[in-house]
C-alpha cells in the first residue's frame, strides 16, 4: 500500500506539472484570472489538458484506496474521495462549454463533474484527516484537515459573492475574476490530496 500512495503521489504531481505547463505555456491565449482551467480543454492541446486531469484522478484515486486498505478512511471518507476522482475523470473527458459556439450536452456533464469533484474534496479531506485520530500522522493529518477547512471557506466565498451579484443583477461570472478564484480552490484541494497521500505514508498506529 505504501509504494500505491508513492505512485499515486507521483501521479497527482504529473497532473498537476502537466495542467500548469499549459497556464505557463500559453497565457496571452488564456487569461488565467477570468478564464477557468478548463478553457485549455477547448484548445489545440486539450488532449494534452485531459491527460494532466486524468493523472490527478488516477493518482487520488490510488491514495484512496491505499486510505482504504489500512484503514485510514472509513467508507464515508472513501466514497467522498472516490467521487472527487470521479469527477475529475468526468472533467477530463467531456469538455466544457465553447461559448463562441453555445450550450452542449458535453458541457453540462463536464460542469456537473466539476461540481462533483470540487464538493466532494473538502469532505473526504474533513472526514478522513480529523487529526485526533493518527496518532504518529498529526502533522500531515493536521494539514489535510485545514486545507480542507479552506476549501470549504472557498466554496463557501464562492457563492456568497454570487448570491450579492445575483441581488446586483449581475451574472455569476462577472462579479468576481472566475480564472483565479478557481485556481486557488483547485491548489488547495489538490494539495489537501497530496497531504492525505503523505499521512498514509507516515508512520503510525491505525485506528480500529
């Protein structure tokens, strides 16, 4: 189970090298602070999007069932995690929407992944990271569980600043730079992952 989390870490990492080459690499094409991460999926090189995506899930997916397996995450705690993968894998292969075009059924499904994934992070993070449970693993399951608190105070921002622009007559995108409000809500479950795969490397006695 150890050498699963290391792969799922190095798989995560991957992902996440892969999806930022594509920020850093073509910023006059994509405002990254009113442009979502998914904008690249539309592009020349969403392929190349749908990979880095596709790595994060499968290495989560493995943290979550090394988690699993040595009882680090009851089932709870898995499914939620489970579904983040799910979600990310829904994102990775249906596109988002191509405004210049209009509303289609992939769109929809890629949103309704999205909204999955990003939902459901913060609880497994919660849920399986309460830090009085790992003894020996306090420090990684402390950070787990903060970034988890702060993906939730993301969401949480999220949509109180959509519900003001909402009483505004203002649409949910213009009332705040959407790119960068994503990023920061995606960095911070990402690396609430990569500090669940490290508590399941520490060592410590588990919980019965």
């Amino acid at each position: 189970m150890r050498q699963a989390v290391r792969w799922g870490l190095g798989a995560v990492g991957a992902g996440v090298a892969v999806v930022a080459g594509l920020d850093l690499a073509g910023p006059g094409e994509i405002n990254p602070l009113r442009r979502t991460i998914s904008e690249h999926g539309l592009g020349a090189y969403g392929w190349v999007f749908g990979l880095g995506v596709a790595l994060l899930s499968a290495g989560s997916a493995a943290i979550g069932v090394a988690l699993a397996r040595t009882r680090l995450a009851g089932v709870f705690g898995t499914l939620a995690l489970m579904a983040w993968s799910a979600g990310l894998l829904v994102t990775a292969w249906f596109p988002k929407h191509d405004w210049s075009v209009g509303p289609s059924l992939s769109g929809s499904i890629h949103r309704a992944g999205s909204l999955v994934a990003f939902l459901s992070l913060p609880v497994a993070a919660l849920v399986i990271a309460r830090p009085w449970r790992h003894a020996g693993r306090r420090g990684p399951a402390l950070a787990a569980f903060g970034l988890g608190l702060g993906s939730v105070l993301w969401v949480v921002g999220i949509v109180a600043v959509v519900l003001v622009g909402a009483r505004s007559g203002l649409a949910w995108w213009q009332v705040m730079p959407l790119g960068l409000v994503e990023r920061g809500l995606a960095v911070t479950e990402v690396a609430a992952v990569v500090a669940l795969g490290v508590c399941a490397l520490a060592k410590g006695p588990v919980e019965r």
